[in-house]
C-alpha cells in the first residue's frame, strides 16, 4: 500500500484485520530499582501492511513500559542509555525534586551512550502522567521515546481491566509505511507547525480494537505523545465524559459538547459506561473525522455501581493579590511572524539567530539564555499573560509546577482548570497562574518540540 506523505491517510486499513490494544507492560518500581533501557528497536507503525520503522525505545517498547506507582510513594528507575547519543528522562506534569526533573543541560548533565543514571522521586499528586527523552527531544521524542506514568489513588475506584492507558502517537511515515527518518529536524517543520504526521498509533499499534463491557464504568487516559499535531477529539460521540487533564481530576465529571483539544504532552482521562454491544470509534475531528481506534464493547453483567471519582489533589492555590505578573509575548515562525520579530533588530542579531537556527522568541529573546527569563521567591504567585504573536498554535508547558488557567483573550473562564500544558492559538492571550513552590530550576516551553528546539525554549529559577 502506498501512503500519501502529506495528507492524513484515508486508508482501507481498517477493513484489514484489526488488532487488539496491547496491554502496555507494567512497572512496578516501589521496591528496588525499575531497569529502564533506551536502545535501538523496531516497530511495525503501519500494521502488517507496512515495514519496520527503526525506532529507539525503552525496554524495547513502544510505548515504554507503564510505570504505575500509588500516590505519595517513589519511582525508582535505573536508566541505562544504550543509545548512540546521550540523552535523559523528563517525567512530565511530576512535581518532582528539581534534580531530577531530566533536563539534559539545565538539571542534570545528558546520560552518555554507555552510562546510566538513577532517577528517585516521590509523586505527590495522583493522576495520568508520562515521561519521555528531553535531550534533542525533536528527534528523540518522535523515534519512540516516552512512556505512560501512572499515579493511582490511595484507593482502588476502577479495577484494572476498567482502567485503561491510551497513548496516541502521530507519525509521519514515507510511501511504504516506514518511518521517514531523513526528514528529522526539518527546518521547514521548525519555522512552521512543527513536524507533522500523517497516521497515527494507539500504544503503539494500528487502528487497535479496544475492549469494554457494556453496564461498567471505565477509566480511559489518554495521553498525546506526538512531537507537534493537536489531536481534536469528541469524547460526546462516544458518550465519554471528562474526568481529569494532564493529570489532575475534576470535583465532577464534565459533560463537554463539541470538540476538546488535546496537544502535544496533554492528558484527558474520560469516563464512560457503554449501555449497548458494538464498536465506538475514536477519531481525530480535524476536517472529516477520521477514526484511529476503535471501542469494542461486548456484553458483561453490568455492576450498576455508581461511577465515584477519586479526590482531587491538593494544590497550592495562587494569591492573585499578591502576584508577580509577567508578559510571554510569542514571536516569529513563518506566515509573517518573523518578518515582524526582526524588524527591529540588527543586521548582526538577524544574522546570528539564523545561524543558531532560532525562529521564534518569548518576550523576543530567542531560546535559553545563562540568565533566566524571571526569578521567583519560593512561594509567589506567578500570573504569566501569554500573548500568541505568531501565525501557530502552542502548546506551552512549564515544568515542576501546575497552573491554573486563568483567562483566555481577556475572558475569566468558568472552569478554571489545573494544566502543565496550555494551547495558545494566534492572537489569543492566555493568563495562567500558580504558586511557585518548588525550588530549582525549571523550563518553560512550547512542547510542539521544534518549536522549543528553534527558539520556544526558556527557564525561571526558584529559591
Ligand atoms: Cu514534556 Cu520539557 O517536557
Ligand atoms: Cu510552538
């Protein structure tokens, strides 16, 4: 079969033979130390019909391997780099002890091909969480990189065959179904949406069927692995209610209507109870809905147990009156933004951006710098005015910390939820805030991730 590289593929795949969503092999890493190995693999991205794509992976998955902890309690990993280049382990949305937070270059140094290092943190916070490659993270993250990262609650509220784990990949393979490995760090990608796929995976597989009972209540998170595509997704369709983003649960289910954006690095964890037998598609909204997955809903003696959903975390709620207010003003990128972001500058400036290949500014300084862009006192509230001076959407995440999303353009917003990711579309202004608690040093970055990797990339300092 061949593949059309840039449209999303409308394929007959899915009157092929389907196959059923792997269970992704569980990590249990209280006791001793979990052994996480990133190496060379492969993978069938593209079911039976395509070839093996050259990946690098952890433990040989794709995914990695599900590490699920309880709440309060450590994970423990050995990370052996067995990669030809050096790389580290970001845990994303963790709240986690600034040492070993896994950024390559600013709290640790990269793990060299050979060597390993040893990651121990407590998880604060339950919820859906994951972890991935955050060295050169353009092309380690999208050869395979990342893994799930459960945290349960005290309490066990969905039996585990309820409790299901989805990671969505988006890919972009060549005309046989391979990965298309000469395109990686694209300058075009970078100055645009970021690299793009043109199919996608479900824990690593092709169109999966995923198993469900009707008259059950099933926990199902999701997770966006892919290195720059926004997933639209319509959970109503298949009569999902949300229950949680990037890992921190609501006090009520919330009914949403329409579509719900999830992008790069965001989680939704969605709740449903199938009443009838048959097939739920999963599907991606964007121009004709185009279905990635499907539910498989057979018939089971339903339990009528009432859907409970676990408590929500304890975070530290911002003092709005007290804050230090900043401006994130986004810049550059093709369709215009860099014509207006160079301007002004220099002939020299203009030269050496482009030298460093850096596109894109926050407040218009391009990429890390030595200083960081603001230093807080441990315990001060933050409020952070994004402005999307670009022609693209973000997807930007601050590290060690969860925000609240204050206002969107101006506009206090009914639900003002708990994210490590906010999405940001051109001309929009965001405000977001949270309390500055956690010492160290930490990144602030789109996670569209040639975008951080081109000039979206910068850092504060707590102490
Ligand atoms: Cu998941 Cu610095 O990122
Ligand atoms: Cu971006």
């Amino acid at each position: 079969m061949k593949l059309d590289r840039r449209s999303f593929l409308k394929t007959t795949l899915a009157s092929c033979a389907t196959a059923a969503v792997p269970q992704l092999a569980l990590a249990k890493s209280s006791e001793g130390f979990l052994e996480l190995k990133a190496a060379n693999g492969k993978a069938h991205l593209y079911g039976d019909k395509g070839g093996a794509s050259d990946l690098w992976l952890y433990n040989d998955r794709l995914p990695g391997p599900e590490i699920r902890v309880k709440q309060g309690e450590k994970v423990r990993v050995r990370f052996i780099n067995e990669l030809d280049e050096p790389t580290s382990i970001h845990w994303h949305g963790i709240r986690i002890d600034n040492t070993m937070d896994g950024v390559a270059g600013l709290t640790q140094p990269a793990v060299k091909p050979g060597d390993s290092f040893d990651y121990d943190f407590v998880v604060p916070d339950a919820g859906t969480y994951w972890y991935h490659a955050h060295n050169m993270s353009w092309n380690q993250v999208p050869r395979g990189l990342s893994g799930p990262l459960i945290v349960d609650e005290h309490k066990q509220l969905f039996p585990p065959e309820t409790d299901i784990t989805l990671v969505l990949s988006d890919w972009r393979l060549d005309e046989d179904g391979v990965l298309d490995t000469a395109s990686f760090g694209a300058m075009h990608d970078f100055f645009h949406a970021g690299r793009l796929g043109n199919w996608l995976t479900v824990n690593g597989v092709s169109l999966p069927d995923i198993a469900m009972r009707t008259g059950v209540w099933h926990r199902v998170r999701l997770i966006n692995a892919s290195a720059s595509r926004i997933l639209d997704l319509a959970p109503e369709r298949f009569g999902a209610r949300v229950i949680a983003l990037d890992g921190q649960v609501f006090s009520e289910p919330r009914d949403v209507s329409g579509v719900v954006r999830l992008a790069p690095a965001q989680r939704m964890d969605l709740v449903m109870r199938p009443t009838k037998t048959g097939t739920l598609p999963l599907e991606m909204m964007t121009g004709q809905p185009f279905t990635f997955a499907n539910f498989q809903v057979t018939e089971a003696q339903g339990n009528d147990l009432p859907l409970t959903l676990p408590p929500v975390n304890r975070l530290p709620e911002p003092d709005l009156e007290d804050a230090l207010e900043l401006p994130l003003v986004m810049q550059g990128g093709a369709m215009g933004g860099l014509r207006s972001l160079l301007e002004d500058r220099s002939e020299e400036d203009v030269r050496s951006m482009m030298q460093d290949g850096q596109f894109w500014t926050f407040n218009g300084i391009p990429g890390m710098q030595d200083q960081p862009m603001f230093s807080a006192r441990r315990g001060e509230t933050i409020v952070l005015e994004s402005r999307n001076d670009t022609s693209f959407a973000h997807a930007m995440h601050v590290h060690g910390h969860h925000f609240r999303v204050l206002a969107r353009d101006g506009e206090t917003l009914e639900h003002q939820d708990w994210r490590d990711t906010f999405t940001t579309d051109p001309r929009e202004t965001v405000k977001i805030a949270f309390v500055a608690d956690n010492p160290g040093k930490w990144l602030i970055h789109c996670h569209m991730l040639g975008h951080a990797a081109s000039g979206m990339m910068t850092w504060f300092e707590v102490s």
